[in-house]
C-alpha cells in the first residue's frame, strides 16, 4: 500500500457536489481508501483568467494500485463525471492531479510523479500543506509546509 497524494479541482455546476462525488468514486476504486481530505478553498483561475472561480481540495489515499493504473482511473472517474477537454487549463467540472505517489519519481508516458508543478501553485500548496504538511518533496527535498 502506498501513500498518495492527489488534488481535486472543479469551477463548473455544483463544485462541492463534483468534488465530494470525485472522493466518493476514488474511495470506492479497489485496493483504494481515503484516508483525509483538506477543508476546501476557493480560488481564481490562474492560466486561463476568463473563466469561473474554482473549488480547489487535496486528498490523502492509500492504495495498492500502482501509478499507472491509479492515474488511469482518475481520468475514468473525471470523464464519467462529464468532464470534456477542450482547452488546456479551461473551465471543468471536475480535475483530478496525482501530486505524489509515496516518494516515487516517474517520468514516462502521461505519468509524471511528483507533479512538476504543485510546488508553483498555491491553490495546491494550502490544501496539501493542510493535510500532509511534513511530506517530503522527493525530488526537491522538502517539506510540503515549506514549498509555498
């Protein structure tokens, strides 16, 4: 079982309702708990500024799916929920990031882990820091409380 990180995001429909039926789905993946979940925070939209504000969570997971297929069901649960990529960084119903799977570095196809750029974005570092403060970055060697 490993230790896994992820964020939750939405700033279409109902945001509270996408995100807590996005942690109903992942705790019900196999091998999979949901072991703690920040408060939520609301946020602007940083890359694309012409769209509504998002509702921004991460969770804490243990789960014995490797990376790969952890992050596959991600984004079977994200287009289940309706979610449509049209433009990068645009409005969405749902997003889901896998930010650290225990200390692994991978860089392969569509998996990259930590996620490369969690440690830029306060709208991640606040909640993350919330629930999993002394988690050490294990590329950059630090602690999560200490990345913002």
């Amino acid at each position: 079982m490993e230790d896994v990180y992820i964020a939750l995001g939405a700033n279409l429909g109902d945001r509270r309702a996408a995100i807590e039926e996005a942690l109903v789905r992942i705790g019900e993946l196999p091998e999979t708990t949901v072991v703690a979940v920040s408060g939520l925070y609301e946020t602007k939209a940083c890359f694309v500024e012409d769209q509504p504000d998002f509702l921004n969570a991460c969770a804490h997971l243990r789960t014995g799916l490797a990376a790969g297929p952890l992050l596959q069901a991600m984004l079977d649960i994200e287009s289940s929920m309706g979610r449509i990529r049209t433009e990068d960084k645009g409005p969405r119903v749902i997003d889901l990031d896998l930010l650290f799977y225990g200390q692994a570095v991978i860089d392969a196809d569509g998996l990259t882990v930590p996620h490369p750029d969690l440690h830029n974005r306060s709208f991640v570092l606040h909640p993350l820091a919330e629930i999993a403060g002394e988690v050490i970055h294990p590329v950059l060697g630090r602690a999560v409380k200490d990345l913002g």
